[in-house]
RNA sequence: GGGCCAUUAGCUCAGUUGGCAGAGCACUUGACUUUUAAUCAAGGUGUCCCGCGUUCGAAUCGCGGAUGGCUCACCA
C-alpha cells in the first residue's frame, strides 16, 4: 500500500494523484475549469449524422474507455444519453496534446471539439481537434464489462451504477416521465396540484407506525405523514373540488422488495363523485400513462404479461374469496360461524377476529397472490376501511375498492366518508384499537372532524403507489431499483 | 426475528484433499496512424470480512461475530 499525505491509497489511486499532480504542476489544474460550451449531446450527433456530417461540434462526457492504436486514439466518451466515439490523431491536435491526453484516466470529464465523421468501420465519431480535460477522476470504476454487480454497493453509490449501467439511468428517465404523464392527465381533467404538510402533531388518513422527531422551539413530538388523505379531504371541504398530491410519506414499518420507509404516492380527491368514478379513472390513468410513456398498454413484467387495456376485471372481494378461496361469506351470518368456517379452510386466523375482519384476512391469505392481471376487488369489510362509506343496502360493507396488479396493491380508493358522526364513531373504535396496543389504528384528528361538520360535498378519492406503478412499467424486480437512493443502512454501525 | 447462501486485487470471479495467493478487466512501460471487451510483449496488484480455536501448516476445518442477498414471518 502506497501513502499519500500520510493516507494509504492502493496503487491505483496513487497513479492518478501523481497525474493530477503533473497536471498542477504544468498549470493545467482540471479542477480549476468552469465551464465547457457544449453544442451537442451523443444521441443528436448519432441521429442527425446524414446532416451533421463534416460539422464542428463541442460535446462533453466521461471518459468510458481508451484504445491506443500508436498515434491514433479511439475513446468512448459518454454522456447524458449515451456514448460516442471520439477518434483522435496525433497528427491532428499535435504531438504535446497527444502525449497529454494518452494519460487521462478511463472515468475522466473530458471536453472535445472537432468534426462529425464515419471511421472505416462504419462508426459515427468526433475526430477530435482539440480535447481539454474538464475534471480528473481520482477513483477506478468498476470493470467495463461486467460493470457494477453487487447490489449493495449500486444502492448505496448510485452515481457509479448510473455511471457504468445504462439501463439504471433507463429506468429512472421512465419514472420521470410517468410522473409527467399523470400530471399532464389529472391537470388537463381541471385538478389542482396543491402541497400539504409532512410535518404535523397527528399522523392519520392509514393504519401504519409513523416516524416520531422533535421540534425543538415548540419543544414537542411531531410525526412525518404517512398520508396526504386527511389534509386533502379538508380542501374538499374548503371547495377546491379537484385536488391531487404527489409526494413523499413515511412509515416505520418493515423493509422488503415492495416496501421503503419512504415512498411517493399520488392522492386524489373529486367532489361529486364516488369510488364507481374513481374506477374508471384509475383504468384511464394507468392505462393513457402506460400508452403515453411505453407506447403500449401490453407490458411484460418479470416474465409476464399484462395487459392494462381497459376495462379491467372488478369483483367483490366476498365474491372473490368465494371463488379463490371456497369460503362463502354470504352464509356466514356471525363472527363465530365466519371463524369456524375460515378455520375449517385451513387458515389460522386471530380468534378474536371479526365477520369483516375474517373476510379480509382470507382475502389477503387466498386471493391476493392470484390476482396477476389488473382486477379491481369491490367492497370492503368496514372494520378495516375507517374512513369510508357503507354501502346503503349492506352497512357492513363499504364502497372502497383497491386494484391488482401482478399481485400486488396498487391502488386503493372509496368513496369518502362524509358523515362526521359516524366518522367520529369509526375514530373512536381505531382509538380503541390503539388502547389495546394496534400502534397502526388510526389517530382521532379533531380538526378534520371539525371541517366534515361544516359539510364535505360526496367526494370520491385515490391512492396510487407511485413507485410500485414505476415497478410495473419499468419491469423493476425490486422497489429499490426504482428509488434512486432507497434507504439503506449505514456501514460504520 | 427464523432458515439457507455469500464475503478473496479497484471491478468481475476461480482457488482441488489443509501445503508458495490466482485469472480477466483496470493500471505501469514498450510496439502499433481506423479501433469496437483492440492486439502483442513485459511488470506490480492483496487486512483472503473480523476474532478465537484445531493443526507442523488455515482462504480452505470448528466456534463466535459483522455485513449483504434470498426466503419465511411481520407489514393494507
């Protein structure tokens, strides 16, 4: 091990600081360049070559590799989309030049001006007449050809899986792109994008562990959000009519391949309207973001295919553990008939569930898993949808439905529960549940009962989980592939 | 939290029965004026994840630990 101002640095790094010493010496500090007026971008140059042939251009990338042939140089330079060749003749930019930029590093920042040209092979290049070195890469990258492997290390140094995996980059330009498109399509429908706090003093509108911090001027506990609803349904109330948030939640719960501790969801909320129209616009959402973005509404993910062209399949979810799971909730009048039966099936359920409860349960046990294609499950159980409607002719239901895609949930909606009586009852029973230790049930928020008793239009709303609909259009096996910096746990604990 | 697997050069990975620590890429030097993972010649890669133990001798075997992956559980 070679040191370096009393550091030890491996061979490797200490060739480049003694380059980058050289370069200082000479006063040519790469460090010290500010700017580099570029003309043109890869892709451009690789397109438009039938007219950009025999021009000048200037383009800037990374260095990405080098091969020397004596007094000819070819480098693959790459930048924000995608790589180019340069081609560069001692000949051309002289024999000082040429010495000089032979000892740039594979991962420099490199700047070239020259002409559009075809090399013998048939490749569009630069020939290079003048190359300046931008900024020196003081650290080997990963090896060419098999790049960057090791998922821990891509998650926790992004910028170097950006670097050497093209298709990284890829996923993450068609993120940006859906969140494009569903702007595009809500804004172009008269909905207003509007901001609400993460920070607040209760966190409600779901059952999950929020994340507890201080402030310290207030000297009190705040929650960050693990919802936008509550927030939302208020400007409901306040007469915006269409509303819609996308952004950033948090929960303190397990971390998996489909959960992050934080995580980007759209909300949404209609005035006149119910979760009937919440359906249909879901299917239009998906459907025109997927059409828009990939050009298609087949998609393969992980080997399946899926196609999201409405209408989708909707079923009730006692139709649906009817038809999956062979228990038939229509005849199980009591919570004792509905546990022996789902026992009986081969579950083991909590003893102290209920009807609703137990309906769910064998839902998420027996269904979920088989819902590959999109499919919206109607009509949850009350006990575990707080903040819903009942359904007029069956109270123990409510008019939410949530959708499925490849077996997971997408996206969850009702029609909003506006009643602030029986709201402040369904609190009180999540209250309960928290007494006895369900650190997930729902916190009673005063206020937001407050604006439901100034009176909230019928209102229809919805939940998209942003990143796992980017898993699906993205054909992303982990949510972690989706999230440019997933949360990860620091090395030095 | 349980089970299984992995950790060796900057990166990707071999490493036999316990017997000198290896390859490719990258790097250095030299040759080469149209290459495509360029080629050819020569050269050095190192806390074998950490600790303890067994042994004449440990990357290899045992025990404990760390980190990660997969999976089950948990988690709308």
């Amino acid at each position: 091990m070679q040191q370096f101002e009393g550091q030890p640095v491996s061979e490797l790094v200490a060739i480049r600081r003694d380059k980058l010493a050289e370069l200082r010496q000479g006063g040519a500090d790469p460090f010290a360049v500010t700017t580099y007026g570029v003309t043109h971008h890869s892709a451009q140059i690789l397109q438009d070559f039938e007219n950009l042939e025999d021009s000048e251009v200037r383009i800037a990338g990374r260095l990405m590799s080098k091969r020397g042939m004596g007094k000819v140089l070819f480098c693959d330079l790459s930048d924000r989309d995608g790589k180019i060749q340069l081609f560069i003749k001692q000949d051309v930019v002289g024999e000082a030049d040429y010495s000089v930029i032979k000892k740039y590093d594979i991962g420099d920042i490199v700047g070239a001006e020259g002409t559009v040209f075809k090399t013998k092979t048939g490749e569009v290049s630069v020939r290079a007449a003048k190359v300046t070195l931008l900024a020196k890469s003081m650290l080997p990258l990963p090896e060419k050809f098999h790049g960057l492997t090791d998922t821990d290390l891509r998650y926790r140094q992004r910028y170097l899986d950006l670097i050497v995996n093209p298709d990284v980059k890829k996923t993450f330009v068609t993120r940006s792109r859906i969140i494009t498109a569903i702007r595009a399509f809500l804004d172009a429908r008269g909905y207003l994008e509007v901001d609400t706090p993460m920070l607040g003093t209760i966190a409600g509108g779901a059952a999950a562990r929020p994340f507890i911090t201080h402030h310290n001027t207030l000297d009190m506990d705040m929650y960050l959000r693990i919802a936008t609803e509550l927030h939302l349904k208020r400007l409901i109330v306040g007469g915006m009519e269409k509303v819609y948030e996308m952004g950033r939640i948090f929960r303190n719960e397990g971390m998996s391949i489909k959960h992050n501790p934080e995580f980007t969801t759209i909300e949404l909320y209609e005035a006149f309207t119910d979760y009937n129209g919440m359906m249909n616009l879901t299917e239009q959402l998906i459907a025109s973001v997927a059409r828009d973005v990939l050009g298609t509404m087949k998609i393969a993910y992980q080997g399946e295919e899926i196609d999201l062209t409405p209408p989708w399949r909707r079923i009730t979810m006692t139709e649906a553990v009817k038809l999956y799971a062979g228990i038939d909730f229509d005849t199980l009048t009591t919570d004792e008939q509905a546990l022996a039966a789902v026992k009986a099936a081969g579950l083991s359920p909590d003893a102290k569930m209920s009807r609703g409860e137990l309906l769910n349960f064998c839902f998420e046990a027996r269904v979920e898993e088989k819902l590959v294609q999109p499919t919206f499950i109607l009509d949850y159980p009350v006990e575990v949808s707080p903040l819903t409607k009942k359904k007029p002719d069956a109270p123990e239901l409510t008019e939410r439905f949530e959708l499925f895609i490849t077996a997971r949930e997408l996206a969850n909606a009702y029609s909003e529960l506006n009643d602030p009586f029986d709201q402040r009852e369904r609190f009180m029973r999540q209250m309960l549940l928290r007494e006895k230790g369900d650190e997930e049930a729902n916190m009673i928020d005063e206020d937001f009962l407050t604006a439901l008793e100034y009176g909230m239009p019928p209102c229809g709303g919805l939940g998209i989980g942003i990143d796992r609909l980017v898993m699906l259009l993205t054909d992303s096996y982990s949510i972690r592939d989706v999230l440019l910096f997933p949360t990860m746990k620091p090395l030095d604990k």
